[in-house]
C-alpha cells in the first residue's frame, strides 16, 4: 500500500534508473521522484476513459514543476487529457476540478510537511478523495505497469509532458471565497471591524488573502511573505492545538507568526494561520499575560453557537468536541458523528446529510458545504473560508457560553516501525492492562477506516493509539472531559508512551 492518510507523501529526490527502484525508495525511503509520479498517472488513467480530462494543481515547492511534467506524461500516455491549473491551494484545485467537470482532480502537495517533501492528494469527479480501497487498487496497479515490459520514445515522452490547456485555478478560487463571504455574513453576521495577522505559510493565499479580507473591514497583514520558503517557520503545519505562550516567549519564538505578535487585551483573535496547501486554519487568541492556539474545535463551537436550525457535526477521534457536554445548550439541533483522523472521513461522514453541516479536526481540518458550480453543494476544507465562517460567527451577538474545555495531550513518538503497531497485537493488550489497572474499567475500540487505531474509552476518558499515516511515527492522545484531573491519566500515557519506546521504536 503507497498511500497514507492524506494521500502519496515522500522526500522529492531524482529519479531512479527503473520503475521497481522508483517504487522501493518510496517504500524504503519515503522519497518520491519525478519516475514515481509518471508511474502514478499511468496507473491513474486506468480509471478513465480515452480523452478524458484530469486537472492537475500545485503549491510552490522546488521539486514540483518536475512532477506535474511526470504526471502529465504518465496521464496522457493513457489516453488522458490534461489541464494544468497552476499555483494554488488544494481548495482551489478542488473547485477547478468541479468547473471543469474533470473525472479526477490531482493536488502535488506535502500539505503541512516540509518544503523538501511532496506528493499526490487525488480527488473523484465529485470532489472526495480517493477511498482506501480505491488507493489499494491503484497501488496495485502502480507495481504491476513497473513490471510490464513498455518502451517510450523519449521524444514522445517529452512531448507528453504538456497540457492539452490550462486554467487558472487561483482566480477561480478567489471568486469562490467572494461567495462565501457573501454566505456567511447571511447565515451568520457581518464581520467587526479588527485588525489580524495573517500567515498563509507562504502558499498561494498569501498573495491575495489579506487584500480580500482588507474589502470586508478587516485590517490583515500577511506575514509569511518573509519567509525563507513554503512551511518554513511559519504557518498552521508549525503549531500545535494545544501550544500556548506568554509575550515574552513569542517575542523568542522561531515561528514568524508569533513572534510578530504584539501584546493585546485578552479575549481577542490577533492572528490566523493556513498550512501550506490552504486546507486548514488556526487561530491565535489573546489571553492574560500571552497568547494561545485557538484550534478546530474550539473554531468549530463559535460556528455552532452562533448556528441556527439542524446542523450534523462529524469530528475526529482526536477532537475533545465528543467529551463536551455543551452540544446540548445550543441554539441549533446537533446530530453528532465521531470519524476516523483525515478530513476525507469527516467529507464522507456528511456526504449524504440533508442539513448545514461541519466536519472538524482539532488541527484545524474545518469541513464546511460551498456552492458547487454545476449545481448544489459539495464539501471542502478551505482554510480561507473557514478563517471568514469563524469571524462571521464569533461578530453574531447573544450566543451560548463557550464549550468548557477539558485536557488534551497528544505525544507522538518518531522513527516507529509502523508494521509492529497494528491496535490488535499483544502491546496492544499490555497497555490496555496498564490503562486498566489505573483508570478502571475502560471500553475497547476501533474504527474501520482506522485499521491500526485502538482507543480505550471510559466516562469522559479517552487514550486513543494510532500510527501517522504520513510519517514514520506513532501518536498517544489522551482525552479528558472538564473536571477530571488529568494528573493518574497523564502516568498512564506516560507509562504507555515508555512502553512504546521499547518495543516499536527503530533502533
């Protein structure tokens, strides 16, 4: 299996002399080169019919270029047509993909990762991502075309590198987000005058966010034009949900958002940021003597209290909105649905729902509806739009107290082998013997699309276990509901991070 969580991700290195050794050093080595994702398109075209059209996007990374030429010629060497539609976030590679009524749409991004990495997210015609099963087939397919005997004329092979046309998917996305402004102050209130510090992580919304924002009143200054590159220092890929700081710690930070931040009176949004590719945001709020990370959830209760009528809410199994009992106090009617981790779960989740809806990860994954441009709705996580959706709500006045939050910790240990993890071993039943044994009694499960996740969940007590679908690490997050102490459930992670340690860890 080639895909992670979120789609193809690995270290961009040259290409291989063969298909086999393109294929083992994304195995081995996580490294992706230009051999691999021409492989890709190949295997891609196999779900198509000849002359039909796949649009390609991508964000601003150095090795990019050369992989959209690979995947180009890997699409069209299949019969493919192929749309280029340029710089942009995936948000915007998923609109295009709808205007242009392609089958599949193709991001080359390593979202949040570092600059030196990238890889493929694939939307369907309809704007979901690809399914696991979908991604097995087509893994499947990618080692038997490396194994088929084919010969290219690089003549040809340098011709197919070219799109049949292209489209500009940045502008399109702009006129989207022009909508969505429009929506939100509709559904929700016209945005308060503010002044906020913007941080598009260098990607393709820093070249037009804060002018937009600065139409509707408020006063954005983008600051990641200062970075040395995409992701670097700066963006929503470099926080943490739970990170907080006092003023003098930002002013010492390494991450250029924060410590741009000046001191303001507490209780108030002083600054934004999106990942890399555009997908996700986080806030950054004001609180006495610093500053802290207004994550997913806590963006996702400021929608929802300031929502009306029915709404299904769908969250991850790391968002602490399933321990709250404040979707009770709401003004609107919540149907609530917990998903696996990856923001296709949450899509999938609200797919058929016949409300408003939001989907939401505490990284700042915010799944919302948007206009589909040949009809209706689709879904998407834009973090453009659900940076105006939050401050179009947080403007309406007289609503419900925020949700009281209880204790979150995630600790992720790095350089797993992911092979000895699977939720269902042995470990497995030792560190629910260690929960157990200091926590009570504690139900044991799991979730479909998460094959390797285990959580152990009692009355407002969540440890759930799960390896990174992106990287080579494994990740423990504790859960608590508001008024349990955190000091025996903290032992316990700690006692099953060390065990961990022991035995997963390469040496």
């Amino acid at each position: 299996m080639l895909f992670g969580t979120d789609g193809i991700r690995g270290i961009v290195c040259q290409s291989q002399d063969s298909d086999e050794g393109a294929i083992d050093a994304l195995v081995d080595n996580r490294s992706i080169s230009p051999r691999f994702m021409r492989l890709v398109g190949e295997a891609l075209s196999r779900f198509t019919k000849p002359d039909d059209y796949i649009i390609i996007g991508w964000d601003d990374r150095p090795g990019n270029l050369e992989l959209v030429k690979s995947l180009t010629a890997g699409l069209k060497l299949g019969s493919c047509r192929v749309i280029h539609g340029g710089l942009c976030a995936t948000p915007g590679l998923h609109n295009a993909l709808l205007e242009t009524k392609s089958v599949f749409g193709c991001m080359i991004t390593a979202s949040h990762n570092p600059v030196s990495e990238s890889g493929i997210k694939i939307f369907d015609q309809n704007g979901y991502k690809t399914s696991p099963e979908m991604e097995v087939e087509l893994s499947e397919l990618i080692i038997q075309i490396a194994a088929e005997d084919r010969e290219v004329d690089k003549i040809d092979l340098e011709a197919a590198k070219n799109p049949d046309s292209t489209y500009d998917a940045n502008e399109a996305h702009q006129g989207l987000i022009a909508k969505r402004i429009a929506e939100y102050s509709e559904q929700f209130a016209h945005i308060n005058s503010q002044s906020l510090l913007l941080d598009c992580s260098k990607g393709a919304p820093s070249n037009w966010l804060a002018e937009m924002l600065q139409g509707i009143g408020i006063n954005a200054v983008e600051v990641s034009s200062e970075a040395l590159a995409l992701n670097h220092n700066c963006g929503a890929g470099e926080l943490s949900p739970t990170d907080s700081w006092t003023w003098e710690e930002a002013k010492q930070s390494a991450h250029l958002l924060i410590r741009s931040l000046e001191k303001s009176p507490a209780g108030k949004i002083i600054a934004a940021a999106l990942d890399g590719d555009g997908d996700r945001c986080l806030l950054i709020e004001s609180i006495e003597n610093g500053c802290r990370v207004v994550d997913g959830d806590a963006m996702a209760d400021h929608i929802l209290r300031a929502a009306k009528g029915d709404w299904h809410l769908a969250a991850s199994i790391e968002s602490d909105l399933a321990l709250s009992s404040s979707l009770s106090r709401l003004n609107a009617n919540v149907k609530f649905s917990q998903t696996a981790v990856g923001d296709r779960w949450l899509s999938d989740t609200l797919r058929h729902s016949n409300c408003e809806v939001i989907g939401v990860e505490d990284s700042g994954h915010i799944v919302l509806s948007a206009p589909n441009p040949n009809g209706g709705r689709c879904l998407v996580g834009d973090g453009s739009a659900s940076l105006i959706a939050v401050l179009s709500a947080i403007s309406v006045a007289d609503k419900p107290p925020r949700f009281t939050r209880g204790f979150k910790q995630r600790i992720s240990i790095k350089d797993t082998d992911r092979k000895l993890w699977d939720g269902k071993n042995a470990l497995s039943d030792q560190i629910e013997e260690i929960a157990t044994s200091s926590l009570g009694e504690l139900e044991r499960k799991s979730i479909a699309e998460e094959p390797n996740l285990m959580l152990l969940e009692g009355d407002g007590v969540s440890i759930g276990i799960r390896n990174s679908g992106t990287q080579p690490k494994t990740n423990v997050s504790l859960r608590l509901a508001a008024g349990i102490d955190e000091q025996i459930p903290l032992e316990v992670v700690n006692k099953i991070v060390e065990l961990l340690k022991e035995n997963i860890v390469n040496q």
